[in-house]
C-alpha cells in the first residue's frame, strides 16, 4: 500500500475574486475540481490511501469526492480547527496512517500542477535511504522563492529564505511542494501548534543531521497561487503540456463539456475550456481561456488569457485580456478590460464603460 497526504488547508485557500465559497482545489481547471487532477495523478502512480488535510471551508470536498472509491482510492479528510500550517497539518493526520515506521509516506502540496514522476521520486527515497526527500524544481527566476541547495549526491545542504540579493541567489533549485517522508520522521513534528515545513521542519531535522535527499525532476511545474496562474494550469492540462488522466475527453486546443452550448462559428483556442451548462455566443473568439459552469459569453466577445467565473456573463462585443471574472459577475457589452483587472463576484460593469483603445 502507499500512502499520501494533500495539503489543501491554510489561509491562501480561496481564489481571490474570482470564488466566494469555493476552496482552490474545487475551482474547476480543464472542466473538473483540480484537486481531481492530483489524486488521480497519485492514483496512476501507485498510492490507494490519501488523507486530505483540510482547514478552511473543508465542508466541501466530502460531499464531491465521498470515499473516493469513483477514483479507486480509499479517501480520507482529516479538518484542522485553526490552519496548523504545512507541517502542523501533515502531524495531525498521523493516526490515519497505516504505513510501517520505514514506509514512505507521500506528501503533495494541494496548489501545485505538476508532471512529476512520483514513482521515480519514491524509488530515490528509497534508493538514497533518506530521512525525507524532495522533489525539487528548477526556476528561471528564483527570487520568489526559497532554495533548496544540494550536493553532488543530492543531499540537501540547506533552506534557504527567499533571496534578497544576487549573491544570495546560490542556487536555482527550489522546493516544487512533493515530498516522501519516512513514516516514523512525521511523528517527530510538534502537536498542537502551527508548524511549517520549510521554515522549522526541514531546517530542524538537517540541523540534527537527518538525510534529506533532493531529486530534480525538469518536468512540468507550475504554482497555481494566482488566477493568472490557474487560468495557465487549465489551458496547458487542457492542451496535453500538463499531464493527468483527469482531463475529461482528449487533450487538444479546446475543452467543451457535454452540456455547454456554444455557437457553431465561435473560436475556441490554446486550450480554452467551456463549462457545463456555459453558453458561447456567435463570432466569440476566446483563446487560452476558462470559462467555468453556467457562465455566458455574448456574441462577438473576444476573451484571451482570461478566468471567467462560474454564472458570470460577459456583454456582446467586450473584449477581455488577461482578466478574471468573479462568480455571478456581469460585464455589460462594449467593455475593453486589460490585464490584471479583477472584477469582484457579483459585480455588474454597465454597457460601455471602460476601454484602453483610443476612440475611433
Ligand atoms: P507554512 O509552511 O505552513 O507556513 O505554509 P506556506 O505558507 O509555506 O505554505 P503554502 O501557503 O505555500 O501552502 C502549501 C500547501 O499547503 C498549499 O496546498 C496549502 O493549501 C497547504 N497549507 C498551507 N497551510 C496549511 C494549513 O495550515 N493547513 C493545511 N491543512 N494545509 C495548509
């Protein structure tokens, strides 16, 4: 049996503006929760056990996964009554665990899209005979992050805060949020208090001279912590660059659903998703794209790079780049939107009332 723990508790938990109630890991990419994604990623490499460690809003994942018996796994929610951060939550699901002290236990952080090998990770904790191992990535621009250098065998040498200078910038490794942990290594995080595993776990136990192995893996890797950044996630799991046997029908330029509705001579591209229910109306032309459950877009609307909420309806002929639609959001017709523009869930943008364009 293999066993993991996801992570999907804490206080960055909602998708500011784009859900009210609706945690991150339901907010559907490529048409379904994308925490699917994870576990039937962790199912297709091996794991049959999977405790989800909740805090905020947890009421929601139960009812939609149940047992997780419809993705062949055997789920399991464990609800923290305050977020006990990263470390802290893995400690408090410790006795729904079945594995051995020397088993590995698998851990996912539950905001990460990602290709990983997860086998190839367990075989390298296994191999290696670490305390912990982490999967690590490498970033252009490590400036946003904590790094993780390693020696010539892989063995983390430290954890490094997110660098402030260009000296500091030692390495362009960072943690990519996978870990496996030697069962017997969680029971030794502190009960009872918030605990984080980057900041006091990792460093604890390399300071008392635990093995902590590192394996880069190149693969895809991508943090979905800002809507910009899940909009990206939707399209590339959509387009096949992101891998998981959740993506329901094939990969491609453009994910519809069953039950949406969109106009013969609309354009769906770079990996555009369309809703249940969602409804496309004629010469729209939407590109890289989510447009989630129920959401209208009026004829002639031309949307790019752009999350568009669930109930949301964009007017005729407005043109979006780079925008996120909150649920339930109304943008009349005739609106130009640029990048970065948020609009709140709810809100209603009357016909014609902000462009960028100068006037014809
Ligand atoms: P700490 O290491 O605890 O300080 O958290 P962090 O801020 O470094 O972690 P981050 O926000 O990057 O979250 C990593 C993953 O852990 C995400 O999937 C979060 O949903 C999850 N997470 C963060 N904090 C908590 C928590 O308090 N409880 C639970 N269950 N999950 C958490």
């Amino acid at each position: 049996m293999t066993e993991a723990i996801l992570l999907v508790g804490g206080k960055g938990t909602r998708l500011r503006p784009l859900t009210v109630n609706t945690p991150k890991p339901m907010v559907p990419a490529a048409g379904v929760p994308f925490l699917t994604h994870q576990l039937a990623r962790a199912k297709a490499a091996g794991v049959d056990h999977i405790v989800l460690a909740t805090s905020y809003l947890a009421e929601v994942f139960e009812p939609y996964f149940g047992d997780g018996s419809r993705l062949g796994l055997h789920l399991e929610y464990v609800t923290e009554v305050e977020p006990l951060g990263t470390g802290g939550a893995i400690r408090n699901v410790a006795a729904h665990l079945h594995s051995g002290p020397d088993d590995p236990v698998l851990i996912f952080n539950g905001d990460i899209l990602t290709g990983l090998d997860i086998p190839a990770l367990v075989d390298e904790h296994n191999t290696s005979g670490a305390d912990v191992s982490l999967h690590l990535s490498r970033v252009e621009d490590p400036r946003a992050y904590g790094l993780v250098p390693t020696d010539g065998t892989g063995r983390v040498t430290a954890f490094l805060e997110k660098p402030q200078t260009p000296e500091e910038i030692v390495t362009d490794q960072i943690n990519a949020g996978a870990y496996v942990f030697r069962r017997s290594v969680i029971d030794t995080i502190p009960t009872g208090r918030p605990v984080s595993v980057e900041r006091e776990t990792f460093p604890d136990l390399l300071s008392s001279g635990a093995h902590l192995q590192g394996m880069v893996d190149s693969t895809y890797w991508l943090d979905l912590g800002t809507p910009q950044a899940f909009v990206r996630g939707s399209a590339d799991l959509v387009l096949g660059r992101a891998p998981s046997p959740a993506v329901p029908g094939r990969c491609g330029d453009r994910l519809v659903l069953p039950t949406a509705d969109v106009a013969p001579d609309a354009k769906l591209t770079a990996g555009t998703v369309v809703g249940e229910n969602a409804r496309v109306g004629a010469g729209a032309r939407i590109s890289g794209s989510a447009v989630l459950a129920d959401a209208v877009i009026e004829p002639g609307a031309v949307i790019t790079d752009s999350l568009i909420g669930r109930g949301a309806r964009v007017g005729a002929r407005t043109v979006l780049t780079g925008a996120v639609i909150g649920d339930g959001a109304q943008v009349g017709a005739d609106n130009e939107l640029q990048t970065g523009v948020r609009i709140w869930c709810d809100a209603h943008l009357p016909p014609s009332s902000v462009r960028f364009s100068s006037d014809q």
